[in-house]
C-alpha cells in the first residue's frame, strides 16, 4: 500500500492562504470607510428625537417589589 505524499502540503497551504488574502485585499481597496468624528457623533445623538422620549410613559413596579418611601 503506498503512502500518501505529503511534502507539498506546506507549500500548498501556504500559497491558498497568500492568495485568500490577496483576494480580500484587493477586495476591500474599493469599499469606502465611513468614520464620524467624535464630536459629531455627540451632536448627533442629543439632535435625534425619538417618538416615546416626548411622551410620558408609566413605569410599573413588579408585584413582589415593595412600594417607595
């Protein structure tokens, strides 16, 4: 029974994962990255209005909490 050949397995494998990262690479050089700088992103959050933050909304307590004081 002959014995399976595996001296090429290094190579093999080393050039798979060289050409799967070549390939994501080139891949991702086109796509554009958006970034918001920091002080935009707090301008943002406190502009945006919400439709329950202008309404009042009743908070139950759960039956087996005691009343506040």
């Amino acid at each position: 029974m002959p014995q399976l050949d595996t001296s090429t397995w290094l190579l093999t494998i080393t050039l798979m994962i060289l050409s799967l990262f070549c390939t994501y690479q080139s891949k991702m050089i086109n796509q554009t990255m958006i970034s918001i700088p920091p002080q935009d992103k707090e301008t943002i959050q406190s502009t945006t209005q919400l439709p329950w933050e202008t309404k009042w909304t009743k908070i139950y307590l759960p039956h087996s909490s005691p009343l506040p004081s």
